[in-house]
C-alpha cells in the first residue's frame, strides 16, 4: 500500500504520479486533474491554505478510501499558491485490482478535497477587481453522497 | 495559561488585516460562536468579517467543527469561508 | 470538441494523452488506464479484435458520451498483439468543464469498452497453457448499468 | 450472388482453423442461429467451436445481434465468444 500526499506550489508532472500507480501492479488505475479555467478574463488565481490542517486532512481522507475500496494506491498533488488560466492545480490519482474500486475511489477523493480540504481560491482579473470564490452548493452536496460510516 | 491561537484565512484574514492572533484562554464552555461575536464586537474589519457568522467555517485544533461547539482545551481555532479547494 | 480512438500494437504515452485533454481548456480531466496484471505466471497477454467493427464500435461510443455528458475531448487508445505483465492495454481520456461529466463519462467509456468493444484476451503462461479469457458477468452487469437510452 | 463473408475470432477462428471464409448467400430469412448449426453440422473443429450457440455472439454488419436475427441483406457475419476488452 502506498499513499503520497503533496501541497506544493510548483507544477507537478501528471506521468510521473501515472507511472507510480501503474507500476504498483494493480491493474487499473484511474486519475483527475483539475486545471485552472481561463474564464472571464481571469488573471490569475492565488490558492491559499492552511498547512498544517491539509495535512491532516489529506490523511484522513486517504484512510477513508481505504478503508472504503481495496486500493494498492493513491497519490495526490494539491498546488497552492499563485496560478494561472490552463495551470494544473490539483491531482488525484488511485490504483487497484478492480476499476470500479480506482474510479469510485478516485471521484470520492476529488469530491472531498472540493469540500473538506481547507484550500480557499481568489481570482484576479485583468481589469484589477479581486474575488474570494464562493463555495458552490454543489460540492456540498457531491461531498454527502458519499456520507461516511466511519468515525 | 497558554492562550487559543487564533487563524484566519481567505477573505476572513483580508478583511480583519492579520493571519491570526492569540488570546487569553477563553472559559472553557465558551462556544465558537460566541467568541466570534465578541471579536466582531471590536468593530473594523473584525466586524467586517466576522459579523455575518453563517458564512464562516471553523476548525478547532485543526479539525471541521460546527459553530456552536465550545472551545474547551482546545489550542487552536481557525476561521475562515467554506474551502473551495481542488 | 475532440475525438481521438487508435487501436494499435505499440505502446502509447498517457502523459500526452493527458496533455491532449488538459489543453481543452475545461478545467477537468479524467482517466483511467488498464495495465496487465502479472497473476499466476502469466508470461503473455495475447489481445485479438475485429479492425473494421473496432473503429466503428469506438466511435458510437464517443458519441454516445457526448450525447450525455457535456465533453469537451475524448481519447481512447486500445492496444491489440502481444503484450506483458506490466504493460499498458487500454487508455480512456475525457475532458469537460464538470468534473462529475468527466469522471462519469470516463467510468461509462472504459466499461462500455470492457463489455462492448470487440477485443479478446488470450493469456498464455510460463508452463505452456494457453487459454481465452472468458467474459465476467461482471462486465455485462457494469455495462448495463449505463442502459443506453439511445437508438 | 455476392455471397456472405463469415469471420471467426479468439478460440471460435482457433477451434475452426481459419479466421473466416465466403459462402453462398443464405435465404434471405434465415437466422444467424439457423446458419451457425448448418456450420457446425460440416463437424470436426466447426462442431467443436459452433456446437455451443449460447457460448457464441454474432455481429451483422458489424454490429451486435441477437442470435435469432435474420441475415437478410447483410455481406459480413462475424461469430466470436463475448468479447473480455479492455
């Protein structure tokens, strides 16, 4: 069992996070990457965090997956920091025998950390204006269908 | 007495100018609620960012926690917006 | 909107597929990769297909993800000869600007493909035995799931 | 008479020894069903990997069918196990 868990401000390399899943010989693997949309004339997009709790927090969420699907693997990569339109900001990448286990748990990971993962987005556009992105309804709401049994 | 490090982030920490501060200790049945209305009651930015609590979220020695739960021994609070991480 | 199926023998690179799909600009990427499982002195994994309904089977099934989830990019690359533990067999790609369409379409994709596309695995071990790998009920079941509302 | 153009794959091409063959064109109303037993009564390795329809799937055409669909028109038939992409 292996589980990788990084906040960091430079790129990371999506092969590289692919290849370490491959090689755990599951069989199956399945990945998300979100990257920055370049809507609206967006500038930039600073991502701030608090440190000491995402680490916290990312472990607590890669126990919840195990503890949820037979997994050989999970790597995530989580960027903070100032970004900009078409930049990779986050990676979740899971590894396992069975398919359904890699791509369920994939998308409970990446609807986790949209919700629960403390990470705050602030958009600046080309015109000087300055926002804090709210919280969509949305990712409240993916977060509990996945409501956990465990403590 | 060790105090309660206090966090801000996002729009929470523009709004009152600092990342944090530490207080003295609270009472221990003292709720997160009720600590955020007595900052907000500085007025300024305290008031700007914390008057409207329904939109903050807390954590409490680094974990989510609702409004209302008391602060206790804990060491740490953080205030700040619903993430909007990945 | 971006369309790319090869069925082909050598391998293929799932960071360029990945760059592919970043570079569409919709902020969500998803993938899964299949590799070969290394299980029971398996020395080589033979896959046969049928070319000509592959091509056609491949993109029926890219239109029917975009009918139902709003894609922004497709990439499918499935590997057909003789290939070995540890290799690479399949790449499912999807991109949109949800990241709910492209994990959803994705799982759709990869096991539409599974129980579907018209490939057939032989495995051939270290002691000599050769054998056809039968179809699960598994894969039928998980194609199901996904009834397609469709002509 | 164009003929009909039958495929075999994976062990129903290896049972029978060859990956397909053209034959006379059947009635236009006889059903894949009725032509895979019309082939596997030539015997020998036809037998052996025809003689169990229900381990057989068809596509017409190029595309998936039901055993009991008719032939009709159709040039190419291809009869395989379930396919295990993926």
């Amino acid at each position: 069992m292996s589980i990788t868990a990084s906040v960091r401000t430079d790129d990371f390399d999506a092969a590289v996070e692919l290849s370490a899943l491959e090689a755990l010989g599951g069989g199956a693997v399945a990945s998300f990457t979100g990257i920055v949309r370049g809507e609206g004339d967006l500038l930039t997009l600073h991502l701030d965090h608090y440190p000491a709790m995402t680490q916290m927090q990312v472990e607590r969420i890669a126990a919840d997956a195990m503890a949820r699907w037979p997994l050989l693997g999970i790597r995530i990569v989580h960027r903070v920091g100032t970004l900009r339109p078409g930049d990779r900001i986050v990676f979740v990448g899971t590894a396992s025998r069975h398919r359904k286990a890699a791509l369920e748990s994939c998308a409970f990971l990446i609807d986790w950390l949209k919700s629960h993962a403390p990470f705050w987005k602030k958009e600046s556009f080309a015109d000087g204006r300055e926002s804090w992105v709210e919280a969509k309804a949305e990712d409240d709401a993916k977060a509990s269908e996945w409501l956990s049994p465990t403590p | 007495m060790a105090g309660l490090d206090i966090l801000y982030f996002a729009w929470v920490r523009d709004g009152i100018g600092r990342d944090g501060e530490r207080i003295d200790t609270p009472a221990r049945d003292t709720s997160i609620a009720a600590l955020i209305e007595s900052l907000a009651a500085r007025g300024g930015g305290y008031a700007q960012a914390l008057g409207q609590p329904t939109r903050l979220r807390a954590a409490l020695d680094q974990r989510f926690v609702p409004l209302d739960t008391v602060i206790g021994d804990a060491r740490e609070l953080a205030l700040f917006p619903p993430v909007t991480g990945g």
